[in-house]
C-alpha cells in the first residue's frame, strides 16, 4: 500500500498502542482492489430518525425502531410497512427460539415479544440495560447497562448472571461477544471512552481490563469468531484489530470521519465500516489491504450497519433514512489446498459433462500434487503425490481415471476414487518407435520424419455414442469404490470411446487407449517441432494442438474411424502457444505486440481464418496465464500476471474486465456461469455473470428459463427477487446484485406499502 506521508505520519506520533502492529493507509487516488463491490439497492426515506435496526430471522426482514416510537419492517422485497403500535424501546434483540423477540431498556427493561412484535412476559428485577446482544452458542442473551453485565436466559425470563464487581460503575457503550472456544470460556468485551473490560461470562468474573488502549474514544467494537480477534473503531478516524494479547495486528487510516459501526461481512470475508466522513469502506483483514470506498449521500452520513449473518444484503441507516445495500462476492476461495503463495496452482482442469454427472475440478501445483475437487460441494474428493515433476494431468470422470503425464515422457494412470489417490499403471514410452509405412505415410515420408520423442502435453478426450450406458457402467463403478478398475475395459461399450491424446516432442500426435495404452492412431504434426500444447474439444469432436513452429493445427476427430485424426485447419500465430481456447469455429490465440509490450488475444474463424483483434487500450499489460471459452454468452476469458480477468465477446471487444487482489497462475471455465482461478496455491471462483451487460445478463435470464420455465416471461428484477433456492443449487448463471447498471450513483425511492 501508499506509505504514508511526513505530514500524516507525525500525526500518529503521541504514545499509540497501535503503533507497534501493521499500517494500511487509504487514499482517495490509490487504485483500490476491486474484489468485491458495494452496490446501493433502495432508499428508504424516514421522517422520523431511526433509533435501532435489527434483522429478524423469524420473518426475514430488518426491523426499526424509531425516535417517534414506530416501528417499521423492511422486506426482501423491497417494500417497507409501519406498524401502528408504539414501541418504547431502546434496543430489539431476536433469540435462538423462532419468533421470539426481546424489547430492551431504557433502564431495567426486559420483555419478552412475539415475531409481530406483541407483548408475551416481561423479566422482574432487572438492572439498567443499554446493549444487548445474543449468544452465538446458546440460547442465552447478555445485557449490558450503568456499572453491570448480565447473562439471561431466554426460556425462563430469568437472569442467570449478575456481574457488578469491578465494573466501578462505568457507562459501557459498546459491546462484543466472542463464543465459548477450546480453554476459552464465553466472554465479553465491553468498552467505555478509552477502555476495555474483559468479562468471563460463564463464571460471572472480570477477567482484564486495558485502560487507554489508545488516546482516543471507542466509537464501534465487534468480535470477528473467523480470524478469532476484537476489532474497534475510534473517533480519531481509525479502525484497529487486535489480537487476544492486546498487541495490534493491523491498524487501518482511510475515514476522514468517526468510525460510526463496523460490520463484518464472512461471506466475503471483509470488515465493512461506516463513518461520519458520509463513506462506507471495506477492508481484507487477512491480507491488510483497502478494499473499496463508497460515498454516501454527504448530508446524511450512515450511523449504523446491520447484517444478516453470513449472508447480505445489509442495511444503513442515517438520521434521514435506511439503505439497502449488497456487497457482492467477485470472487471467493472455493477450496484451500496449499495457501501458500509460493507453492502455486500452475493447471485447472474442470470436467463438462452432461447434468447427470457431478463437475470435478482437476488442480496440479508446482510441488507435483494434483487433487480433485468437487466443483459443488467444494470438498477436495482426492489427491495423489506424482514424486516426478509433473507436466500437467487430465481427468476421466466416467472411468474415475486420473492420468500424470511427467517429465520425460511417463504417463501415469492413476485410480481417482481411492482417497488417496492409487497408481494403477505406469506406461512409458507410448507413442513412440518407428513411422510405420501405411496408406498415408510412403516410404520417403518416413524416411524424413523424425523419429516421435517423449510426450510433452496431454488431454483425455471421451465419446459417448450410448450416453445411458456409460452412465450405469460409471454408477457401477463408483459404488464398487474402483475395486474393479484394474480391469475397466468393461466400461467401453462398443459405441463409447475413451482416449489419451498425447503431443509429443518430434511433432507427433498419438492417440492412445485409455485402460491400457494401446496406440490406436499417430500422426505427424507441427512439421516435426515439439508439439507444445494440446486442447480437445469433445462436444464438437475437434482438437488444437501448438507447436514450436508457431502454427495452431484443428483437428478432427473421427471416434468410429480407424484415422482416428485428420487435419482441418492450420493456423499461424507468430509464437508458440501455451494456452488454446476454441468456441465453436472460433480459436481464441494469445499475442503479444511486439512495440506496446501489451498481450491479447487473436480470434480466428476455423474455416476462413477470418482474424478479430482486440483494441491495444483494452489489452493486458503482461503475460498471459490462461485463456478459457465461455459457451453460453459465446465469449472468451483470459487472465495475466497484471492481476485482471478479461471477458471478449465474439468479435474480440472487451465486455468485462475484473482486478484481482493476486496474479492468477491459471483459470478454467466452470461450465456454470463460474471461472476457477488458480491464486496463491489455493482454488477460487469468480462469479462473474451477474455484472455482465444487458445483453449477456439477458442470455442468463433465457438460460433460467430453459431449467425454469416459470422465469419465462418475468422481469428481471422480479427474477432475481423470487428466485428459488432450487435455482441456487443449478449454480449456473444467477445473480446476487439486482442493478442493472453498475455501480449507480441514483439513490432510488421505494414506495411505501403503508405509511
């Protein structure tokens, strides 16, 4: 990040506990990591101050009390309704016991509320309230008034705890609840200007108490159970994390304002804050870095943040009004498999496959471990130690095969449904040997070939001529657990077809069977330079190969003949290529402009080679590290050592472009509206079809259609908002923001259901 100035830095200069942990300083001019994004939904105008918000589970919906005692309700949907009862209430907390609701202070107030907010039993003997908050692990709530904390129980109205000694009769203004852990008990952390009580919940005792942790009062506090730290905000502008030893692990600068609230959002694993200053910031507390910065309306800056645990939207409200916001999840962690930077993901392949079967992710690193992974699910199913270096591998789903082709040339056949992950066969040396002569090869011909090298790359490629058998063959198979994979030929039903493609150095490509590795076919390729990449297309029966005779060959592949290639189309493209991508009779080349150092992507039509460049403005400004086609919206993605991720319709424009907080090492499309990144040794995926435009977001809506029939004819918003979970579990193309324009700067009146 931006160091900071001279001038800011003597600011910090008086004696400040939080100096000694990591700075993140926030400017207006830095380029923010755009990972996840702020988006405003609706305004919803208030004419009197709102006094407290909570969300209630019980009738999904956020609920506020008012300076004039009303109360309103905010819906999903997007309409508000008063309830014309008066509340008096300082504070509304929701309990673990469905529908239950408890209306709290001011004072020694505690009554118990059914979900429509009518009044069940009230608590006798209670002592001053003015914070409540429920347990994360019971049912208990605990209350904090003027000099005491109380542990309550909900089912008998009762308060089971009474903690006054050595509380010295402070004004607690904030509190934060951190669960019950493993030596830990249940604890509080209350807070009072520049100080911070530590509380045993469970035994009733004070357990620490830090005076002036800083010179400056606390103005919000929260307890983050995911990174298992006390997070607080403070009037001089700053937000501050700290350990459980009190010694700060991060302090981040970046409001011009009181921190109002703070909010952590473990969807998208971010601190959100809100600030006098009219902003609402987000911040990676994992990584110490800014995230975004939105500007609120400058006459009413948010006072308050309220979430729906583990989900959004969220809710802010002002002297003037509440907002609905959505803080949407460019992209997450899927599954972490090494978390180390410098053990990288440097191969993704993902299975597409008809519905019936499940979507594998197929990841090799750089320490040669390759692991599958459920693209649902997100559990790592498998994984298997090569002990060679390993080139790249593929995945048969309908065999439960893993293939490792490694350096030198040896393949590796691997049994996928052992956990670990089994070596069935090791095949050395396929594909290579003499040209035999035969009807296409004459006798000159071979003599001037060169003799076929070790293989170089790899691809499994899979024909399924009787679908329905292939299926019961591989639901057989699974629930014998691979016993008989030893001997899978059982499984290739006369119409099915299941192959190991090799490129090989000596420009040859080798089709191999796949339970044994007989070579079925050979053919010379790339006149004879090393072959450098290969990528099949099942779907449409054709294969790319590169080689370092800077061509790009299409091949077709012919299941049920005994050729089983025949060349289609050469391409050249000026440098050898590592990434291949093709969509339907468009090849997508990556391409570097020798002057401007940019790199993009070439489009070239199959059978005219009709060329489609991309503008240089839009281009990457380093190497490319992936390139993937996106079928449904008939486009093409690429990601770079520039941090970015580019989508290109069809005629090579740049329709969306996402920066990421890493360089991506490889990417692979998801075949559900997803793209699998490879970043920082771990799997991540990037759900970008929600900020596609109009057009593209109008193909998501047709592809619901087809698995939905009833989104038919319904309007986009109404689409969103009455999506079913069932359409959540298809994980193909859905959307978690509802604009249609992002980001908007309109904030947009509601109508009022009663008012």
């Amino acid at each position: 990040m931006t160091e900071p100035t001279r001038h800011q830095s003597q600011k910090f200069h008086i004696y400040d506990k939080r100096q000694t942990g990591n700075k993140v300083f926030a400017y207006e001019e830095d380029e923010h990591f755009l990972v996840h994004g702020f988006y405003h939904f609706k305004h919803f105008p208030c004419d009197s101050p709102v006094r407290f918000m909570i969300h209630s589970p019980a009738i999904h919906a956020f609920i506020s009390l008012h300076a004039d005692n009303k109360v309103s309700l905010f819906r999903p949907k997007c309409y508000r309704e008063t309830i014309w009862r008066r509340m008096p209430f300082l504070g509304l907390t929701p309990t673990k016991v469905l529908g239950w609701i408890i209306g709290w202070g001011p004072g020694p107030i505690f009554t118990l509320l059914d979900n429509e907010l009518r009044h069940l039993d009230t608590a006798d003997n209670a002592l001053d309230i003015r914070l409540c908050e429920a347990a994360e692990h019971s049912w208990e709530l605990v209350t904090v008034g003027f000099g005491n904390v109380c542990v309550w129980s909900v089912l008998l109205m009762r308060c089971r705890v009474k903690i006054q000694e050595g509380l010295q009769q402070r004004a607690f203004t904030h509190m934060a609840l951190a669960p019950p852990q493993k030596k830990r008990p249940h604890r509080a952390f209350v807070a009072c200007g520049m100080e911070v009580t530590v509380i045993n919940l469970d035994d009733g005792v004070v357990l620490d108490h830090q005076e002036e942790l800083c010179p400056s009062e606390i103005t919000a506090m929260l307890f983050c159970t995911q990174l298992d730290c006390l997070i607080t905000g403070f009037q001089d502008y700053a937000i501050t994390v700290w350990g459980l030893d009190w010694v700060p692990r991060v302090t981040f600068f970046g409001h011009d304002g009181v921190v109002n609230s703070l909010y952590y959002c473990s969807k998208t694993n971010l601190l959100v804050s809100c600030s006098a200053d009219c902003t609402i910031r987000s911040w990676d507390v994992k990584k110490n870095l800014a995230i975004d910065c939105f500007h609120t309306d400058q006459n009413n800056p948010p006072l308050c943040l309220v979430g729906k645990k583990n989900e959004h939207p969220f809710f802010s409200f002002s002297d003037k009004g509440v907002d609905l916001w959505f803080v949407t999840a460019w992209y997450t962690l899927h599954t972490k498999i090494k978390g180390d930077e410098d053990i990288a993901l440097k191969q993704i392949v993902v299975s597409h496959l008809p519905p019936c079967y499940p979507t594998r992710v197929t990841c090799v690193s750089e320490d040669d471990h390759i692991y599958l992974v459920s693209a649902g699910t997100e559990e790592m199913l498998t994984s298997f130690k090569a002990g060679k270096t390993v080139l790249c591998a593929a995945y048969c789903l309908q065999k439960e095969l893993l293939f490792v082709l490694t350096q030198g040339g040896t393949l590796l056949q691997v049994n996928s449904l052992a956990n670990p992950a089994t070596l069935i066969q090791e095949w050395e040396g396929r594909g290579r040997g003499p040209w035999p002569i035969s009807d296409t090869l004459s006798k000159k011909d071979v003599q001037n070939l060169p003799e076929p090298g070790p293989a170089c790359c790899m691809v499994t490629y899979s024909y399924l001529g009787d679908p329905k058998k292939a299926l019961e063959k591989w639901k057989s198979l699974k629930n014998g657990r691979g016993s008989s994979q030893r001997d899978s030929k059982h499984i290739d039903h006369f119409k099915n077809k299941f192959w190991v493609i090799i490129g090989q150095s000596g420009g040859c490509v080798s089709v191999l069977a796949m339970d044994d590795g007989t070579l079925l076919y050979r053919t010379p390729a790339h006149k004879g330079k090393d072959v450098t990449a290969v990528k099949v297309y099942s779907k449409y029966n054709y294969l790319l190969s590169s080689g370092e005779d800077f061509t790009v060959v299409v091949w077709r592949i012919h299941p049920d003949a005994a050729t089983c290639l025949s060349h289609w189309q050469t391409v050249i493209c000026y440098e050898p290529q590592v990434y291949l991508a093709a969509l339907e009779l468009q090849v997508a080349l990556a391409f570097q402009e020798p002057n401007s150092k940019s790199y993009s992507l070439q489009l070239y039509h199959v059978e005219n080679l009709k060329r489609a460049e991309c503008q240089q403005k839009n281009a990457h400004i380093d190497s490319l590290t992936g390139v993937c086609a996106i079928p449904e919206i008939k486009a093409f993605a690429s990601c770079s050592l520039d941090k970015t991720v580019r989508i290109w319709n069809e005629k090579n424009k740049l329709i969306w472009v996402q920066q990421l907080v890493a360089a991506p090492q490889c990417m692979e499309y998801s075949g559900n509206g997803e793209l699998f990144l490879g970043m920082n040794g771990d799997l991540y995926r990037l759900e970008f079809a929600q900020f596609l435009p109009k057009k593209y977001q109008r193909m998501v809506q047709l592809l619901a259609a087809y698995y939905l029939p009833e989104f038919k004819n319904c309007t986009q918003e109404s689409f969103i908002i009455t999506m079913p979970d069932f359409f959540f579990q298809l994980r193909c193309y859905y959307f978690e923001n509802v604009l249609s324009e992002l980001p908007t700067s309109e904030v947009e009146k509601t109508r009022d259901k009663a008012e």
